[in-house]
C-alpha cells in the first residue's frame, strides 16, 4: 500500500512538471513585448527565443542577470530573475516551435 501510494505521488510530480513545462511561466509575460508570447519574436532585432536549447538559453539569462554578457536591453528583465525562474522560461521557450 505504502509502495503504491509513493508510486501515485512520483507519477503525479511527473504529470504536473511536464505540464508546467508547456505553460507559460508568469515572468514571460514581461518578454512578450519584444521575443513574442511564444517566443517568435517578429522584430528582427529581437532573437527568437522558440525551439532554443534550454541549456543555452539560462545560460544566457544567467550572464545577461549578472553581467557577463552586457546588454542594456536585455539586462533590466534579466535582473533578479531568480534560477529557477530562469530554469522555467527557458524550459518553456525550448518547449516552443519555432516560426
Ligand atoms: C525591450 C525588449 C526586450 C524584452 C522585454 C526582453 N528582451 Fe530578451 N533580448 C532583447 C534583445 C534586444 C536581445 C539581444 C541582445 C544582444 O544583442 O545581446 C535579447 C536577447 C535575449 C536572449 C539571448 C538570445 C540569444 O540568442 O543569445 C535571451 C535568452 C532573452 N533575450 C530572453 C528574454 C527573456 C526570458 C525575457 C523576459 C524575462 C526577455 N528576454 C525580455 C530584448 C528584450
């Protein structure tokens, strides 16, 4: 009974992260203005963030947050995104078609 019980607990943890993973995470609504709602951005000067490797893209939410890659754009949405937050949005945009 136990061993069930941990079993349905494990599966729902599953179910819900990968879930989560396809839905927007709250801090995208302040990217939609320039990389788009899912992030195909139209604008040319803005990189589409779809499709993109996850890896890549915290990588450089990371650097753009603590100022290794230096973009006065990029940086006031990048600061004080905590690293989960920026594990969220970059599973979500990985998770996205690119256009
Ligand atoms: C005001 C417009 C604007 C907003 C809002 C914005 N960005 Fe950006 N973003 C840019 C620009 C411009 C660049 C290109 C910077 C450069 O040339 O280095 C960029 C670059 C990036 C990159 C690097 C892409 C690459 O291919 O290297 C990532 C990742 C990114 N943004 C994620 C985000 C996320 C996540 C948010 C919301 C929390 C966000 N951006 C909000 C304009 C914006």
């Amino acid at each position: 009974m136990k061993k069930l019980m941990i079993a349905s607990v494990a599966a729902t943890l599953l179910f819900s992260a990968s879930a989560y993973a396809l839905e927007a995470p709250a801090k995208a609504s302040t990217c939609i203005g320039c990389h788009g709602a899912d992030g195909n951005s139209v604008v040319p000067n803005f990189p589409k963030l779809a499709g993109q490797h996850a890896s890549y893209t915290a990588s450089q939410l990371k650097d753009f947050r603590d100022g290794v890659r230096k973009n006065a754009t990029m940086a006031p949405f990048a600061k004080g995104l905590t690293d989960q937050e920026i594990t969220d949005l970059a599973n979500f945009y990985a998770a996205q078609q690119a256009k």
